[in-house]
C-alpha cells in the first residue's frame, strides 16, 4: 500500500506540524507533499523526509508574504499531488484537503478546522483592513467558501481533531468525522524542573491568538510573564508591553520549551482555539493552564481553571483566583496519558486500516 501524506505548508513546529510528525513516523515511507517548506525549521523526524513543494518553494521570501497569496492557494495545491497512491493521508487548516487524488486512492482528511479566515473568524484577521478594501476581501471570502465546501466531495473520510472541530465540520461541511484529539509526546514533554513563581505564553504573534489581551493584564499585574512565539505582530506587542516584569523570549528549542513548562506557575491559553497542543504540553510537564472557557480548551485542559470573557479585566481575576488554589501537578501529568503520541498512532492506524479494509483497499502497513 503506498500512502501520501499533503500539508498546508512547513516553516515551522506547530501544533498541525506535531500531528504530520506522528503521522510521518507511523507511515515511514510516505512521502510528504506541501505548498512550501523550510527544512531548518523542522524537526529532525521531518528534515529528513522526502519533500515535494510546489513553485512558490522557490519563490523569494516567500515565509513573508504568503498570507497574501491566500485567494490563490486552492488552484495552486491543484499543481501538487502523487501520480501513484493507494491512501492519501491529509492535514488542513488550509488549503491541503484539495490536493488531487489519483483514480482509485482514498482521501482521510486530518482536519484542524474549516479554514477560519472563511467561518466565523474573519473579523480577526481582517478587521483592521482599509475600509475600501473590505468589499473587495468579502467578495474573495466568498468565493473562496464557495470552493472550500465543493472541494470537500474529494474527502472520502474527516478526522477531526477535537468535538469542536467535529460539530464545525457537521455546521459548514455538513459531513460527519472521526474525534482524534492531537498527540502530545509525553516521553518528551515531563517535568524536569521544579514551578517557579513565573506565568508563561506560548504562541503564535497573529490576531486571533489574543496575546494582547494577555500583555494588557498583566501590565497592571506585579507578576513576572514571559513570553514565547514570533510573528508579524511582534512589534505591536513589545510596543503594548509597559510592565518590567514582562519578557520576550522569541523561538526556543523544544528543550528549552519543556524546561519553560516544567518551571511555570501556569501556562497562559487566552485563545479561542480548534483544540490546542500546547497546553497539553504544558499539563505534561506539570503545569496547569489558566485558559478562556471556549473551543477546543475545554477538551484539551484538564488541570487548571477557566476564565469566561476575552478581556484583560478577566483575565486579572482569574490570575488572583487561580493563586488561591492548590493544583497536584504529578495528577496533571497522569492526566495527559490519554492524549500519548503512540495512543495517537494507535487511533488513526485503526481508523485508517478500517476504512481502507471497507473500501477494498487491505491494510495500510504502518
């Protein structure tokens, strides 16, 4: 059986990239197909796969400016794809679930959410757009859900990675998927130091992360926060940072990241996310979380405590609530034995095997 594994794009180790690493390790052979790549961003499991890119690979400076090319990526993922395949397995956010199938082959679609610059999270990343412009970004956004539902008729089965994902799916797609929450590698991800007295945020410098909503808490909070991510809203948000106590660490390695969890007072999850990885890492090495009360948290928290508003105010509360608490963060590493890496590979090779044995197929070897 020869599988195919499609991504979005890969420049860097994220929470979707964590999942196609699993997915890599349990089809070791499959090559891997995406829009455009950065191997030196990638962990070494993925550096070293075989990696087919389309042209915009090769496009100067493209990791700067390829949100702008987004009205463009459904004809260009239609430049990529195997010739030869039994199983295409994909992962999307984006675009990567409309990659061409080869007569005969199965499509499992690994969906991390229905693209959310089209359903119900527009205003997050176009809000701040020129007003004359807006017409103009309504009428692509249009378009581009008009594609985004058609293309689904080439997904033979979604998995979903969370009942949040799922009932989104149900809501936009109208079509049913399979729960798989996303690994978190817990031979990796353990305590190795012991909590401090320091609050933690690890994310992405975008619009729809709320960051700010955390800087602006604790500008008025006497409590050090330090900082993990990169971005393009970087800038803005060290301009937005007034108190001392707050830091900017910029990317870390993976061992400094576990190091950074072990020794948190708490990780910090003020967004509404599909699921969310990164407090599983946390919760792994001990931490408990202190995150917003909507979307995929409320799957992927289970040691710590939830804030209701996406408010600075809110979340000062919950900062002076959740020091008035004991968490046994030895019970919020057992708890995260359900959410193993081969507990993942273990799901989706059942899932995959079962479909494929329906479908006449046989077994996909992992």
């Amino acid at each position: 059986m020869k599988v195919v594994l499609v991504h979005d794009w890969l420049i860097h180790m994220r929470g979707g990239e964590r999942v196609l690493e699993s997915l890599a390790e349990l089809y070791p052979d499959a090559p891997i197909y995406t829009l455009f790549h950065d191997r030196a961003k990638l962990s070494p499991s993925l550096r070293d796969r075989v990696i087919h890119s389309s042209f915009l690979h090769h496009l100067p400076g493209i990791k700067r400016y390829y949100r702008w090319l987004l009205p463009f990526l459904p004809q260009i993922i239609k430049t990529l794809g195997a010739k030869e395949a039994d199983l295409v397995l994909s992962t999307s956010h984006c675009v990567a679930k409309g990659v061409p199938v080869p007569q005969g082959a199965l499509h499992v679609c690994y969906c991390h959410t229905p693209m959310r610059y089209l359903w119900g999270f527009g205003e997050d990343y176009f809000g701040n757009m020129p007003f004359f412009l807006k017409p103009v970004i309504s009428w692509i956004l249009s378009c581009l859900r008009g594609w985004d539902v058609n293309v689904n008729k080439g997904v033979d089965y979604f998995i979903s990675n969370s009942h949040n994902v799922a009932e989104r799916i149900r809501r936009y797609y109208g079509r049913e998927s399979e729960v798989i929450h996303p690994p978190v590698d817990t031979r990796f991800f353990h305590p190795v130091a012991s909590g401090e007295d320091f609050y933690l945020v690890v994310s992405a410098f975008v619009p729809y992360k709320k960051v700010d909503v955390v800087i602006q808490a604790f500008n008025e909070l006497d409590r050090p926060l330090k900082i993990v991510g990169a971005g393009p809203l970087e800038q803005a948000y060290k301009s937005l940072a007034s108190a001392p106590q707050i830091e900017f660490l910029g990317s870390v390695s993976d061992e400094k990241l576990r190091e950074l969890h072990s020794r948190a007072r708490a990780l910090i999850f003020p967004t509404e996310e599909d699921f969310g990885i990164v407090p599983l890492e946390a919760q792994a090495c001990g931490t408990p979380v202190i995150a917003l009360k909507k979307g995929g948290a409320l799957e992927s928290v289970k040691t710590g405590l939830f804030f209701e508003e996406q408010t600075a105010e809110c979340l000062r509360e919950a900062v002076r609530r959740f020091e008035t608490m004991r968490f046994d963060r030895g019970e919020a590493v057992r708890r995260m034995a359900d959410f193993d890496k081969q507990r993942f590979k273990e799901k989706i090779a059942g899932f995959v095997n079962g479909v494929m044995e329906k479908a006449g197929h046989g077994i996909a070897k992992a």
